[in-house]
C-alpha cells in the first residue's frame, strides 16, 4: 500500500514518473545529415537556456541513431510538431534509423532544404530550428548537448498551432486555450 503523510492527502509519487509532471515543452522532432542521409527523432526531454542566441539543452540518448550523427556532425533540426501530426510524431519516435530505414518517407514526412545546416526541414511541422551543437562537455555523462539556433523558419499560415506535450507512457496533453497575465518574464 502506498504510504501516506499524516496531515495532508499528499501521496508518494514514483520517482520514475517525475519528468511527466515537469514536462511542458512541446514534443518536437529532431532531423541530423550524415553524408547526404537524413535521419530523424522524435524528443520530448529538451529545455531553453538562453534568449538570443536561442540556446536549447535537450538529450538523445546515446542508444539511439542519432546520437552518434549529432555527435558527429554537430548540426541538426528542430522540428515542432502539432497535434496533425501527432501519430507520425511518435511512430518516428517508436523505431530507428540505424538500419537504414527512411523515417521521413516511412511516415510521410517532407523533407525541405535548411540554410545553415545539412539536417532536414520538415514541412508539416509549424516550426523549424536550424542548430549547431555549441557545448558538448555534457555529452558523456549526461547525453546533453547545448545547441544554438542559427535560423528560424515559422509557417506563417499556421495561426493556433496545437503542439503536444509528452506525460508519459503514451499520454499527451494538447496545448488549447491561451491567457494573458502581466508577467515580468519577456
Ligand atoms: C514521445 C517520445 C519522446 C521521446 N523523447 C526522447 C528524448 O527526449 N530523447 C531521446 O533520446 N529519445 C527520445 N525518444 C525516443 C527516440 O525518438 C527513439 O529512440 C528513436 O527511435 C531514435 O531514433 P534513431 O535511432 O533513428 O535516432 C522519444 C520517443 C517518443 C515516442
């Protein structure tokens, strides 16, 4: 039975399931080029650092493909998904690129032609951030990478985009109704 503290209904909450309270951030997709193959991901566990130069820490876990590509490359794309893609957004993230399946065309995703880097836009996603990894010192304890955005590409067209946001164990929450309070973060 799951303890209880005496004066409040507070209960004990798995260790286990603490990123999923925490985890706010849209699910995005991540798109790395290795000698002309474009490869892609899908990751939840990513965060801001910094405004201008945008700075975005996030970890690929070093099981995956793409670990080794970034590693390497230093380059990649952010690509943030919303809820219209939702489904493709986590077959991407449930198999791997390492034996030489093509993501993009498995799961009916556009590649488009970024500025600055060799990684892949994706169409179907409102937004893209072009990135080159800037700090590596984390890489092999934690799989951290810090990486700058270099270029952003918004859908113009897109006016409520309905990003997903990862709880855990297959449930997403769909961003929906915005407000607006004075806050002093800008
Ligand atoms: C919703 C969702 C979120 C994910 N978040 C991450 C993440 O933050 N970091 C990570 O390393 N893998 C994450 N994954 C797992 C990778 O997307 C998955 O291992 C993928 O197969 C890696 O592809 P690759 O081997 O082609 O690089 C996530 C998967 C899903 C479905």
């Amino acid at each position: 039975m799951a303890r209880r503290l005496p004066l409040t209904k507070m209960k004990s909450f798995p260790l286990s399931k603490v990123y999923g309270l925490l985890e706010t951030g849209p699910v995005v997709m991540l798109t790395t080029s290795r000698d002309g193959k474009a490869n892609v991901m899908t990751m939840s566990w990513h965060t801001m650092l910094d405004f201008e130069p945008p700075l975005i820490g996030c970890v690929v876990s070093n099981r995956d493909y793409t670990f080794e590509i970034l590693r390497k490359t230093k380059e990649c794309v952010i690509a943030i998904p919303t809820v219209e893609i939702a489904k493709k957004t986590v077959e991407v993230g449930n198999s791997s690129g390492r034996g030489g399946t093509d993501k993009f065309k498995k799961f009916g995703l556009t590649t488009l032609p970024a500025a600055c880097v060799q990684a892949p836009l994706i169409k179907e996603c409102y937004a893209n951030l072009e990135c080159k990894v800037v700090d590596a010192a984390m890489v092999n304890k934690y799989n951290f990478f810090v990486l700058e955005v270099q270029k952003a590409w918004i859908d113009p067209a897109r006016k409520n985009p309905r990003t997903i946001h990862h709880m855990g164990n297959g449930i997403f929450m769909v961003a929906g109704r915005t407000i607006k309070l004075p806050s002093k973060m800008r």
